[in-house]
C-alpha cells in the first residue's frame, strides 16, 4: 500500500495527515520545536505511524510522497536571524535600500493592528535586513534599454567580495540597475564571487525576480539570501533524515504561490519560502466548499499564534504580485492571504488606558499558555476557552495532552479579571469577545478591501482554534453559511495534498496594447515556457503532463495601479489579446468598480506558470444516519454562552461517532479529537458525507 503524506509546521504546532489507498485518513498533531524543526517534524510523523499501527520506518517506506510546508523563512524575517547578508549594486545606489520603501500605513503588512499607525510618531522605522556599511558598490551602468553606458569594473566588484569575506557575511545580494534587461553584469559578479568566497551563498535579483522597479526586485532578492542559508540547510537535513530512516519516494515544499517544488528547486530560490505557511488555505476551502457548489468562500485559519484570512471569489484563488513584511517589499507570487496576530496563544492584556487587549504577542509554543503548564504566566485566548467551559482540560488533542484549568484561572484572575474589577468568568468571557470582534473585523477589513459583500460567501473555519470561535464570528459578520471541515484542525496540512507544482515566471514588458507587437509577445512568452518546461522535467515531469498558464499585468493609460488578466491558452493572436483586454476591464470593474472599454490600456508585465496537476485524494465517506444525533452525546458540560449570561448545561458530542445527516442544535460542544466546536443557541448544523459541519437555515 502506497501512503500519501503531508506535514505542516506551524508557530506552536505541527500537524500531519497520512491518507492510505482506500482514503482512510489519519491526523496528527506535535508541539513545533523551534530550536530545532526537524523534531517536531519527525515527532509528527512518528505519531502518524503510530496511529497506522506500524514503525515510522516502514510508514516511510511506503510513503509515495510528503508534502511540507513550513514557517521556517517567515520566522527567520521576524526574529531576524537570518544569515549575515552582504549587498552588491551600482555604484551610487547603495542607499537605496535604506529608504522607506512603501507608506508608512503598510509597514507593517497585514500585522498592523490599525489605520491610526501611520500617524504613529513613534512607531520604529523599518530596517534593513543588513546593515549599511555591509552594502558595497561597484562601478558599472547600463540605461533603460540595456545598453552599458560604464562597463563593469572587476577590480571594484573583487575589492567588494573581499571586504564581504572579511566582514565574514554568509550570503551576498546583487542588485544592479537595468539587469532585468541586461543581466550580464550581475552573471559576472556571482562568478566572481564563486571564485573568490566559494562559501557565501550567491543571489542575483535578474535570476530571483527579472522585473523592473529597482526598490522590489533588489528587497526580494536581500529576503532570498538572508533566509538562504538555514532553509538550504534545513531542507537538506530534512531530506537527509527521512531518506535515512527508510523514505525513498518524492519530498516537495509548499510554496508562497500556493504550488509545491522539489527540494532541488526549493533551494535555488528560498524566497520561494517566504509566505508559504497559510498558502495551502483557500486552495482547502475551494476543494471542501466547493464540492457543495459555493464558489465565493471566505477562508479563517486561527492557529496558535496568527488568523489568516483568504477570500476565494468566483471560484478562483487570487494570487497577488506583492506583499510587504516588516517594511518591506516581497514581489514573488504569492496566494492573497491576510494575516493579524490572533490565535489561542495571544496574550490578554491590559493597555495604559485600562481597556483590555488581546495580541498580537503570543505566547506561542514556548512557554505556551498558562494551563499547558509549561512556565506561561499569562493569560491567553486558550486560557480563556478553558475558564469558559469550551475546551475540556482533559481531553485536549484527545486527552494526549492534559491541561490546567487552575492555572488558566489564576492567570486570568491576577492578569484580567482583579485589575478590571471583574469575576474570572466575566474577565475570560471578555477576552473572548474580544479576539472574536478583533478577528471580525479583519475579515471585515479583508471583504471591503476587495469590495465584496460577506452575505454572498461561505464561511470555512479551520485551524484547531477556529471551531471555537467561528460561529460568534459568523453571527457578527452576519454571514448566512458556515462550513466546518473534519480535517479544520489539520487545515493546510490537508490543503497540501491539493497543490500542484507550479512555478511561476516574470518578465516586464510595458507597451500600449494598440502597439503592441504580437512576434516579441510571442517571443518573451516562449523564452518563459521553455525555462517552465526544463524545470518542471527536471523534477520528473512528463512533456504531455505540463500546463502553461498565461496573464498579464493591465492598466489603464495614465494609472500606476494594474490589474493581472488571465490569458487563453495557446500562442498569442489579435483574438487572445483582445480577450485578454476584456478580462482586464471586466476584473477591473469587479475590484475597483468601474470599468471603459474605449479608453486605451497598456501592458505592464508578463506572468507565466508552468503547472503539473496533481491528482487530488478521495476520500473515504462516513457512514449515513438521520438527523437524530443522540447516539452521539457523551456527556454534559457547564459552557458559558452569552446568551443566558453565564454558564448553562451544554450537550457534548463525540465528533467520531456523529453520521452523515445527524443535526445538532446549539447550545452544545462538539469534540473532535483535535479541535472543539462551539455551537452556540439558535444555531443548527448538519453533518455531511465526509463529517463537515454546515448551517442549517
């Protein structure tokens, strides 16, 4: 039997999925270890192994495939503990990338907990991922269409590799003017660098992001060398330990453009990494809520530490050009997932003007909560979900791990609840309020950003802690569905096995549409399809089993903002661009609210992916009953729901032993083994074929 496998390592932890040939699917969950993430990752797998009944060894044996997804280059940007990283540019330029590089309202990303911040005085300004007197420059210059204006010195280029090494950097940077035209000057420059510090690990930004706009493609390129060294290593490690303790079949990493990659090509561009951690979401939520024919969903992933957010409109998965983190430009593609610091581990906590506040610091896997009973002194959303009566002490990730519900009380009481004037109950039950309004709000955020009215989408909840929390945000959104997978607590572990290897490619082309010459189209189009192609076999893929996919970067005359519109198959004619012209206005109308098909446009960049498709699990069903769910009940629990304004006798369901069909009506607690579900009054929701849950109207 040939096991299909998928591990993802999170902030506070790591699950796995195992599905065998006849879709029996098995989870598990083991604390991240952050000193060290091949533990948590080997500790995950073994405990899969022990739920198939058989040793890791032979589990890995017949494993055809793992699919990984880590945290690992996101963790590294924000400790800061990525390798010592030294910058080569044109000389004159070396400043650049010490300004700002965007407004000062997105410094922060998505982790920004409001507007007002950019009026914030005091908030710290960004910085560099290295520092300026490790930013050297050389004499070299070409202009806009490529031609050098002063060739490259070599001499300036050995001095700076020389200073570098002395300097004892790990990894170089190179970012020269014009080089997405020309990149000959930077080639030369890693050659050198070879020659003279084979040690230091090489990034050339006309080889990570070939695009105009100095300020993104060098920022990209400094994050691919500075997560380099300890991703290459871990993935290596990794790759290493699995094939020593028996794996013999395919080992991909998930990437930030929600496909997967070999570990080969994982390491010529980490920054491939970088937001890889949520990205398996919406690709879950299309394959869970889609089967019910519901293409507009809203995906929420609440873990440990962080909320991700991600909107699946119209059926398609938006994959934006940019993001910023800590202050920076990221410009590879990357699934559009929204990310805040709320999750079980965020701390309560109250702020100068005695209003109480919940995250974005967490307490993460390490100490973790106070009732983990690990040396967490503060009180945490899962503190609060304890006190609350949600989550039952003793049955946390189905009774492996036991909690302390005394210890979540004390927390809250001398934290929270004393400082406030408030009963344990009333303190934990505001934090709860809290965190879900916090969470609200960001979908909120997330729906008017794009324009979208939340009453036309579906709400997936996923992530061990969003069972708890999703109907209350549900009710405050006012969404009319929500949908709670099986697999929520194992979310993007599950999502992996639904990621293709794909690769995605760039160039810069910026011409009218009306002048635009369909031979050089065609021509830069073929040049990125033949590098598709040769990566994609060198990862074993047949010619006959590869998809190109193609769009374009749109704007109209006169704007600095663009919109990407998918192309239709095949070389480009007078009929495909006019199509893709009218993608472009038809996408513009939707996202920005206004469209003219008479005013003339311009191309900006051209994107290009080359895809496998991988075949997607099937699942085995659960066995079919009505909607009388008695059999399922195992007990009763005092739960504190709003509603009654305070604690009442709530049913508890055994999640297992529900059937297709049952209903159960709130107020009432559903235990998975991994997750609870919170069901609160008035709410009614019935269990499908694969054991979801979703509301009844």
């Amino acid at each position: 039997m040939t096991f299909r496998i998928s591990v993802d390592s999170g902030g506070t932890f790591t699950d796995g999925i195992l599905i065998d040939g006849k879709g029996e699917v098995l989870s598990a969950k083991a604390h991240t270890t952050p000193q060290d993430l091949t533990v948590g990752t080997i500790n995950c797998l073994s405990k899969l192994a022990a739920l198939a009944g058989m040793p890791l060894e032979r589990l890995l044996s017949q494993a055809g495939s793992i699919v990984h997804g880590t945290t690992l280059a996101t963790n590294i940007v924000a400790t800061r503990t990525g390798a010592k990283l030294g910058f080569i540019t044109t000389k004159g330029y070396r400043d650049r990338m010490t300004f700002l590089q965007v407004a000062k309202g997105e410094m922060r990303g998505d982790l920004k907990e409001s507007q007002s911040e950019m009026f914030d005085f005091r908030m710290e300004y960004p910085k560099p991922l290295t520092p300026r007197h490790l930013m050297t420059e050389v004499e070299e210059r070409l202009d806009y269409t490529g031609r050098v204006l002063t060739p490259l010195n070599e001499q300036d280029v050995r001095r700076a590799v020389e200073y570098l090494k002395k300097q004892g950097v790990q990894a170089i940077a190179v970012g020269l003017l014009f080089s997405y035209i020309d990149p000959r000057h930077e080639r030369r420059i890693g050659e050198i660098i070879k020659d003279e510090y084979p040690e230091a690990y090489v990034s050339l930004s006309s080889t990570v992001l070939p695009v105009w706009g100095e300020v993104g493609r060098w920022s990209t390129t400094m994050f691919s060398a500075y997560v380099a060294p300890k991703v290459i290593d871990y993935v290596s490690r990794i790759n290493r330990l699995l094939g020593d303790k028996g794996f013999k079949g395919e080992l991909v990493f998930m990437q930030s453009n929600g496909g997967v990659a070999t570990t080969e090509v994982v390491c010529e561009n980490p920054a491939t990494l970088l937001v890889s951690g949520p990205a398996a979401g919406p690709s879950m939520s299309l394959a869970v809520a889609g089967d019910g024919n519901a293409p507009n969903i809203v995906s929420m992933d609440m873990g440990g530490t962080s909320f991700d957010v991600g909107v699946v409109a119209d059926g398609q998965i938006n994959v934006i050009q940019r993001k910023i983190i800590d202050g920076q430009k990221y410009c590879l593609p990357s699934v559009d997932v929204s990310v805040i610091g709320a999750g079980g581990g965020s701390i309560a906590w109250i702020d100068p003007s005695g209003r109480l506040q919940v995250g974005p610091q967490s307490a993460g896997a390490s100490p973790g909560p106070a009732c983990y009973g690990t040396g967490g002194q503060e009180a945490t959303v899962t503190d609060a979900d304890v006190v609350l009566g949600y989550i039952d002490p003793d049955y946390f990730l189905g009774g492996e791990t036991k909690l302390h519900k005394d210890l979540s009380a004390k927390a809250i009481r001398e934290k929270i609840a004393d400082p406030l004037g408030l009963t344990e109950a009333k303190a934990a039950a505001a934090i709860y309020d809290v965190i879900n309004a916090k969470m609200a709000g960001m979908i909120d955020l997330v729906f008017h950003r794009r324009g979208y009215d939340p009453r036309e989408f579906v709400l997936c909840a996923a992530g061990g802690a969003s069972p708890v929390h999703c109907a209350r945000i549900m009710q405050e959104l006012r969404i009319k569905h929500l949908m709670v997978p099986k697999v929520a607590p194992v979310y993007c572990a599950f999502g992996m096995m639904y990621a293709d290897l794909k690769h995605n490619y760039t160039r810069s082309f910026l011409c009218e549409t009306a002048k635009v010459s369909l031979e050089q189209l065609n021509a830069i189009f073929g040049e990125m399809e033949r590098e598709a192609a040769a990566t994609l076999r060198r990862e074993g893929i047949a010619e006959k089993d590869i998809l190109i996919a193609k769009s374009m970067d749109m704007r109209y005359y006169g704007q600095v903002r663009e919109q990407t519109a998918a192309m239709p198959d095949g070389a480009v004619t007078a009929a495909a661009l006019q199509a893709t012209v009218e993608r472009f206005h038809e996408r513009h109308r939707k996202v920005i609210g206004y469209s003219d098909s008479k005013y003339p446009t311009e191309i900006v960049r051209l994107h290009l992916a080359g895809i496998a498709k991988v075949t997607p699990p099937e699942l085995k069903t659960i066995a079919r009953g009505g909607a009388d769910a008695s059999k399922a009940v195992k007990g009763q629990r005092k739960a504190f729901f709003g509603e009654f304004d305070g604690f009442v006798e709530a049913k508890i369901y055994e999640g297992d032993r529900l059937l297709t069909d049952n209903v159960v009506e709130g107020p009432c607690i559903i235990e998975e083994r991994m997750t609870t579900l919170v069901v609160p009054p008035g709410l009614k929701l019935r269990v499908d074929a694969y054991g979801n849950y979703t509301t009844i109207m």
